[in-house]
DNA sequence: TATTGTTATACTCTATAACTATA
DNA sequence: TATAGTTATAGAGTATAACAATA
C-alpha cells in the first residue's frame, strides 16, 4: 500500500462537495426565486451585458444553443426576460431581462452572496483573502495547464 | 445593479471548474489503467479496509448499491477485484482486491496524487497548507451546516 | 417477514442531428 | 450556401421498484 498523503481526502473530493454543496444551497434559492440555477445562470449574462443574440449569449454563458432555448423559456414563461427580432437580422432574436427580471436577479444574487460570504466568515480578512486568491490561481492558471484542452463548455449547473 | 463582489468569479463557479478539470485529468488516468473513476473510486476502498460485503462496500463509497453491482462487474471483468461468497451469510458476497488490482490501484493513485500535488506546486509550503486546510475546514465544517441534511450520497465522479 | 444481491423500468440530462426561416 | 433559432431523436446517467435466494 501506499502510504498517506498530506491530503487527508484529496482535491477531487473536496471540489465535488463543494460544488455539490453549493449546488443544491443555489438551486434552493434560485427556485424560491421563480428560477432553475440555470436560468439564474443565464439571467446574470443577460442583465449584466448588452442586448445579444440567443447565439452570442450561448457562447456567453457557455451553454449549448439547443439548451438555452428551453432555459429562455423558463425565464419567458415566469416573465423574467424577453426576446424581440433583431431589426438588423431577421433571423436573430435580441434578448432582454424584464424589471422583474432585474429585481428577482438582484435579490437572488444578494442571497447568493450572502451564502458564499458567509462561508468563510470565520477566517479572518487575509486568510480569506490568500485562500479565494489561491484558489483563483490554481483554476485559471494551474488547472487550464493540467487539464489542456480538456476544459470545454458544460462546466457548472 | 449589484457593485461587483469580492469574488471575481464565484465560488460555485471556481468549484465547478476545478472539480471538473479534476474528473477529466483522473478519468483518462483511471482508464489508462483499465478503470473508469467510479470503478477506481471503488477499488480504493475494497483495497483500503477488510473484505466487505456489497452493501458494506455501498455505504462507505458512498455509491447506490445496485450502482455498484455495475461498478464490481467492470472491475471483476478487468481482473482488478473479485467475489466470494460469504461463508457466514451465503447471501452475502464479499469483495477483495485481486494482486493486479492492487498494483493497478497504487500506480493509478500515484499518478493521480501526482497531479494534484503538481497543481499547487508553484506555492511555498505555507501557503499550500494554508489553503487545503481552510478548503477541508470550509467543506467539513461550514459547508455541512449552510447545506443542513442536504449533501445526501452520490456526491462525486 | 426481512435482507442481499441482482435485474428491470422509468426518469432526467445532455448531445447530436434535422428542420424553418432568413441571409 | 451558410446562419439563427427551434424541434426531434438518441444516448448516458441515475433513481426507483421488483425479483430470487437466503436468513
């Protein structure tokens, strides 16, 4: 046998739970917001960038095009977001955050937040700041190395 | 709008991702030695205590126990691990590692275990400690409370 | 009657391909 | 001929229920 690591469970396992745990605390509240954390997903590339095509806000998020149809009609059903033909493409369709849209995001973010600050309130500000910054590097920078071109779409949710 | 928050991308998302990049780097380890992730996930723990039965086996993964049937099917297929009935309970069927599955099992683990120390590589020692200590804490212990009875089985791979 | 391992069934997600209307 | 959006189809993965052998 191989003797131990200084990894107690390894990386991989604390990354599922982590993930997993924020998974189903969002969708909770996501829901309780009218919204899959799907649509959520969305809802922020929509409300936080210009008017776009259904094509440019896949390549956003990222998600698949097939797919973003049935998230936008989540959203266009629960009144949350709206799509009008591009008047320059008639093919495109522009899509848009309702103000209902905007206020159900903004108060579902706000929890969202609220959920992952408090986390790591029980570290003080610099090793709360070293950890997320650690973090941060490892995913852009270490990760995207390992992995090579591994990293497609289809990462969250 | 919200003002931006401290964390650039949030921790779902920086999660998602590197539980993500980790499936893609471990499978293709696993597979290289004739193991899916779940078939190697189940062999580090047929390997790392005694001879169980299959329902034992299921709660320690922890993994569906008509899951595991598949899993065990797979393993027994490549020669890694096999079946004997239990000589106090012929129900029961107790699962061992065969010889090629423990070298297969260690010289998977190394390499896995490999990668995962090379992606905090470029951090001095306290940094690195720092930070898988604060993730094991965040995930054990804060995360266990914010997710209430919510992370149920199923969890990873 | 309850439990172990197994098989069968149904359900959810996702991935791919095909279709329409415009360009 | 190519592109934007949509719909339909197929596949993987998972969860639930039912079953035979044994306790």
């Amino acid at each position: 046998m191989l003797e131990d690591s200084p990894l107690r469970r390894d990386l991989h396992w604390l990354a599922a739970q982590l993930k997993h745990g924020l998974s189903m605390i969002e969708t909770e509240i996501a829901q309780r917001h009218g919204m899959s954390l799907w649509a959520y997903t969305v809802l922020v590339e929509v409300a936080g960038g210009p008017s776009r095509s259904q094509l440019a806000l896949a390549a956003a998020v990222p998600v698949d095009k097939t797919k973003l149809v049935a998230i936008l009609d989540e959203l266009e059903a629960a009144g949350l977001d709206g799509r009008r033909p591009d008047p320059r493409d008639r093919r495109a369709r522009l899509v848009d955050p309702t103000d209902a849209g905007r206020a159900a995001l903004d108060a579902a973010t706000r929890e969202i937040r609220s959920v992952e600050d408090s986390l790591l309130a029980d570290l003080d500000a610099d090793r709360r700041a070293d950890f997320v910054r650690t973090l941060q590097h490892v995913v852009t920078t270490r990760l995207a190395q390992a992995a090579g071109t591994a990293t497609g779409p289809e990462t969250s949710c």
